[in-house]
C-alpha cells in the first residue's frame, strides 16, 4: 500500500531554554491510504499538537514529514494552505458550526470563500453529504436546531466538502453522549470503507478506539503501536 502521510524523527519543542517543553521526541509514523487509526495517550502527551502538525497548521522544530509525495517541510505557508485545503479535512471536539447557518452553508461555506463564491456543484455536494450523515431532512435548519450529534455529523460532511484524503478528527466524540458518539463513529467507518478516506482520530474512548482498523499510542513524544 502507498503511504499517504510519513514522519519520521519528528520533534516538536515548545518554548526555550529551561521552560522548554520537548513534546514530540523523535516520532515515527506512517499512514496509508484508508487507515483508520486511533490516536491514544494521556492529557498531555502530544496528540493534539501531532495532528496540529499532520494537518500542516503548524510547522515542526524538526523532522521529515510528507504527505502524497511531497515535502511539507520545505513547503512555503501559500503551498501549505492550498495544499491544505485540497487534501486534509479536520473534525475537532466542538463543531465550530457558524450558529445562524444553516447545515447546508455550515458545510458548503468554507469551500465557497476557498473558492470566492458558492458553486452550484458546491450545494450538491453538500446536501449529498448531508444525506450521507443522515441529516437528509435537517439540511436547511440552523446550527442552533440541532442536537449535539448532529452538529458533529455536520462539522464530518463539511471535512469531506473537498474530497480529501486525509481527515484529522481531535476527540470527534469528546462532548458526546455515548449513542451519539456511536453512531458519529459508524459514519467514519462507514466513510473509511466506501470512499477509502484515511482517518487519524485522537480519542479517550476505549470503544472509538476499538472501532478503529489500528491504535497508535503517544508514549513520551514517540508513536507506539499498540496493534
Ligand atoms: P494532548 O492533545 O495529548 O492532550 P497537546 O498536544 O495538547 O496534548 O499538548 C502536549 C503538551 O504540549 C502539553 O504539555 C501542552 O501544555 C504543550 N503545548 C501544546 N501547545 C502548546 C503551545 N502552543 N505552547 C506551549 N505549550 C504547548
Ligand atoms: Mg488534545
């Protein structure tokens, strides 16, 4: 199998001198196209500052890391944005939904100010994502109208708006109650399997992680596999 993203020996160290914090210490990792991985390891250890990275937002102290090919390292922040925006998805424990939207411009908008205007191709897709969460009959309420797992399961179709093979998801289930964290976590899967989009979701769950294809665990700056 190709690998969509690969770091190796990467550090991450926040702040100098002696109140330096060395969080990633040397970390290996490799994913492929449709992984499904869980990201584990306590408060604290590095998961959130792992996928900051993986997601390009935010630049390691050093270390290689690539994605489809291409060194993100060495690329300028305009590259980085672009290539951002074609290629990665992100899901984090609070939606971010705009609350006076509605589900359908929740999803379709950051793709149309990407873009500079709102295609007809753009609402397609979106409501056609919305019909794969399961909010076919909630795409045109507010934000505000619905419940906490729907609100997640708008922020899912919004990452995958472009296509992207990669989503980043920091504890997607965190502010869930535990069926709608289920249900969030079997349209990932479901997602995972049918358009083999790679998944990295950071979780505290026991039961996400299992539901995952691998667990990756964080254990002082490094990755472990745990299976
Ligand atoms: P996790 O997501 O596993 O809980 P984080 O990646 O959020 O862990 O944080 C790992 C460590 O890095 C923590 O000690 C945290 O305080 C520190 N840290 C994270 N971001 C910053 C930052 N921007 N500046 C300074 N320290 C940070
Ligand atoms: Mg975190």
């Amino acid at each position: 199998m190709t690998a969509l993203v690969e770091v190796r020996d990467l550090v991450k160290t926040f702040g100098e001198g002696e109140t330096a914090t060395r969080v990633l210490r040397g970390l290996d990792l490799t994913l492929v196209e449709g992984d499904l991985a869980a990201l584990l390891g306590p408060s604290g250890s590095g998961k959130s500052t792992l996928l900051t990275i993986l997601g390009t937002l935010m630049r390691p102290t050093s270390g290689s890391h690539t994605m489809l090919g291409e060194d993100m390292t060495s690329a300028s922040d305009a590259a980085l944005t672009e290539f951002r925006n074609r290629h990665i998805g992100f899901v984090f424990q609070f939606h971010h939904l705009l609350p006076d939207f509605t589900a359908l411009e929740n999803v379709v908008f950051p793709t149309a100010v990407n873009k500079g205007r709102e295609t007809r191709e753009a609402r397609e897709r979106g409501e056609d994502l919305l019909r794969r969460v399961g909010l076919g009959n909630r795409i045109h309420f507010r934000a505000t109208q619905l419940s906490g797992g729907q609100k997640q399961r708008v922020a899912i179709a919004r990452a995958l708006m472009n296509q992207p093979e990669l989503v980043l998801a920091d504890e997607p289930t965190g502010n869930l109650d535990r069926e709608s964290a289920g249900q969030v976590m079997e349209l990932i899967r479901e997602i995972n399997e049918t358009e083999k989009t790679t998944f990295l979701i950071s979780t505290h769950d026991e039961k996400i992680a299992a539901a995952c294809k691998r667990q990756i665990k964080v254990v002082d700056g490094k990755a472990v596999a745990e299976s």
